[in-house]
C-alpha cells in the first residue's frame, strides 16, 4: 500500500517535472527519476 503510494508519487512528480523544467536539467531529472522507478518496481513487483 504504502509502496504503491510512492510510485504514484514518483509517476506525479515525473509529470511536475516535464512541466516545471525544460531542457538538460529536466532530461537529467526524469533520468534520475525513471532510475529510481525502475529500482522501486524491482523491489516491489518481483
């Protein structure tokens, strides 16, 4: 439960950021960002 809150987060502040950022520094946070997901969908969904 508390995971899937999380990965909602991380979906909601992925979209904030393609608005709120243009550019490199968006690209280097939904970088980082689709990392983390990935990482957090390892740990929860295998």
């Amino acid at each position: 439960e508390k995971e899937d809150r999380q990965f909602h987060m991380l979906c909601n502040s992925r979209q904030r950021i393609i608005d709120e950022y243009e550019g490199p520094k968006g690209d280097e946070l939904l970088s980082q960002l689709d990392e983390l997901r990935e990482v957090l969908a390892k740990k929860y969904y295998h």
